[in-house]
C-alpha cells in the first residue's frame, strides 16, 4: 500500500516478531532495505537490532536484508523478525510429548497441523478440526494465524504447547 | 446528545484499527456494508472438501461496545437469515455454532443472546464479551471456527 500523505510515499508492511503481543503494520519509505523492517520491529519489540533476523510467514530461511522492499512482493505478506533462527517445538497429548523445530515465522496453524497428522498425534480427520493448541499448562486456544516466535524471547528458544479439544456449545468442553 | 454517537465512534474505530485491516489484507474477512447499527462482513471459509468460500454476518450493533453484538448468519443476497441446510459443515464445533437455535444467533459465548444462554459465557471468560472486547475479537473466533476444515483437510490428503 503506497501512502502519498505528506508527500512521502510509504509501504505498509504487516509485522510480527519478538516482544510485539499480536500483527501490527508498519510503515517504510519507498525505496528502503528490508533491514528498515527489522529496525522497526526491535524497537517495538525492544530488542537490540544486531543479530535479528527477517523471515516471511511460514518460511523457514531467513531473507536478505540488504533486498529493497517492493510493495507488490510484501503486500498481505506478514514479516516476523526475531533473534532465533529456530524455536525447539514440543507438543504434549494425553501423556506423550513430540517435539520438532520451527522457524519463529511459523503460524500456530502449521504447528497444528503437524501435531494431529500422522507424523504427530494421528489423530481421527473427524476429530481434528476440534483441536486447537494451548499454551503448556493453558486452557486459552491460541490463534491459528499467530506466529510461534511472539511466544518466545531470546535467547530462550523452546515452546511448548498443550493439544486441547476446543470449546463447543451448551457450556461445555469436549 | 444522542447515546448513539460513542457507539458509532466505537464501531468505527474497531473498523479502522489495524487489527481488523490486517484481516482484511490477510483475506481473513471483509466489510460488506454498514449503516449503524447493521454491520454486514464477509468471513472467509475451507469447506470439508478443502474448497474455499465465504459466509456472511449480519452483526447488530446497539449500544456497543457496553452490550455484546447481536451476530446472525446471513444470507446477504436475500437479507435474510442463511437457510439451514446452507450453513458451514464440518466438526460438531462448527455445526453447533452455526445451528438453528432458539434466538437464531450464532451460538458461541461472545453473542448477545447465546452468552446469555443457560450462562454459558460465565464458564468461558476467554470467548465471553466484554466492554474491552472490539469486534476483531469475534472475527478471529469465526474465522478459526470456518477453516477449521483446513485441519482436517490436510490429514486426508497427506493419508
């Protein structure tokens, strides 16, 4: 999105990151390094910027960030910027625990998906879209758009989450 | 003064906050029409068969955000309620949250009327309204309730 108020044409930039509690937007200057998106994030986040990292949703490999932004490449796309390249994953089930690594950019859905597919829980497909994920030790369903790295600060880079059945009418869970 | 100019700047501000704008950019939902106090959005939708779609909301809006939107499934070329069997399939989650009921809203604890319902939004503080909530708070709740077919979607094809 270009924004010429003020005579400056800016680019809206969707963020995620360390420290920043849900999405937010961003605005840069035309013409900027994607190291101006990173800037941005650690001080929302407050963080220091040196060592952090700039990925896109649900990519595991960092982007370049002496890359100029351009509008219709990050439009709609969420960056998420972190000083972890990667967060240990562990899911707990009824008694067991699997774990994995993902990139702090992954959304909660993906993490989702791994954990009820074969490779996780195997759980029934008639079952699996009851299933959200918690936080260890929480009953709050965490939203499926959000990205596992708002969750953990550096340099401590585990994460684990409960798998729960969400809530269905009458007041009851099941 | 009229008690209707705070609601429609509460509404308007939820409208413009860049929570809700990002759902938008994301593709998560969309406005369809509002004049205060009717508020229609379009949320988008995964069909069992991993298909994608979307669903209307008719949300109403008096005394907000003080009193819970009234939310209703839409039929928005008829406005009318969406007829039963046109309703989003998939888990019980979502089948029961889209039902039939008593007041015709959509039943999850942050509506007006289904909150109020044998007291279950009592049980569930966290999908429970308050005056603190704004309405990208129920937007998240339908979108992950209407693709949460993209779950189930996945194991299938991955079998």
């Amino acid at each position: 999105m270009q924004n010429t108020e003020q005579g400056r044409d800016e680019i809206e930039i969707l963020v995620e990151g360390e420290g920043l509690a849900e999405v937010e937007a961003i605005r840069i200057p035309v013409g900027s390094a994607a190291s101006e998106i990173v800037a941005a994030v650690a001080v929302k986040g407050g963080f220091p910027v040196e060592g952090a990292i700039l990925f896109i949703e649900d990519c595991d490999e960092p982007i370049d960030l002496a890359i100029v932004v351009v509008d219709e490449e990050v439009s709609g796309k969420v960056h998420h910027v972190h000083r972890a390249r990667k967060i240990e994953v562990g899911v707990f089930y009824q008694g067991r625990r699997i774990e994995r690594r993902f990139a702090p950019s992954t959304r909660v859905q993906r993490v989702l998906d791994w954990a009820v597919s074969r490779d996780g829980f195997n759980i029934d497909p008639a079952v699996a879209p009851e299933m959200e994920l918690a936080l260890h030790g929480q009953t709050k369903p965490l939203p499926k758009s959000a990205h596992i790295g708002r969750y953990v600060r550096h340099p401590h880079c585990e994460l684990d989450f409960d798998l729960i059945r969400g809530v269905v009418p009458n007041g009851a869970a099941l | 003064m009229s008690d209707l100019r705070p609601t429609e700047l509460a509404v308007t501000a939820d409208l413009t906050s860049a929570r809700f704008r990002i759902g938008v950019k994301r593709g998560h939902w969309r406005k369809v029409s509002y004049v205060f106090p009717i508020l229609v959005i379009a949320v988008a939708a995964v069909e069992p068969n991993g298909n994608s779609t979307e669903y209307f909301f008719r949300f109403e809006l008096t005394g907000f955000p003080g009193t819970a939107p009234d939310v209703r499934i839409w039929d928005y070329a008829t406005d009318a309620l969406l007829a039963v069997d046109q309703r989003p399939k998939g888990s019980n989650r979502v089948t029961e949250a889209f039902k039939s009921w008593g007041n015709q809203t959509v039943y999850r604890p942050w509506d007006r009327l289904a909150g109020a319902h044998n007291n279950w939004s009592s049980g569930y503080p966290d999908l429970a309204w308050n005056a603190k909530r704004d309405l990208t708070f129920i937007l998240e709740d339908l979108y992950g309730l209407l693709t949460s077919n993209t779950t189930a979607h996945g194991i299938r094809q991955a079998a």
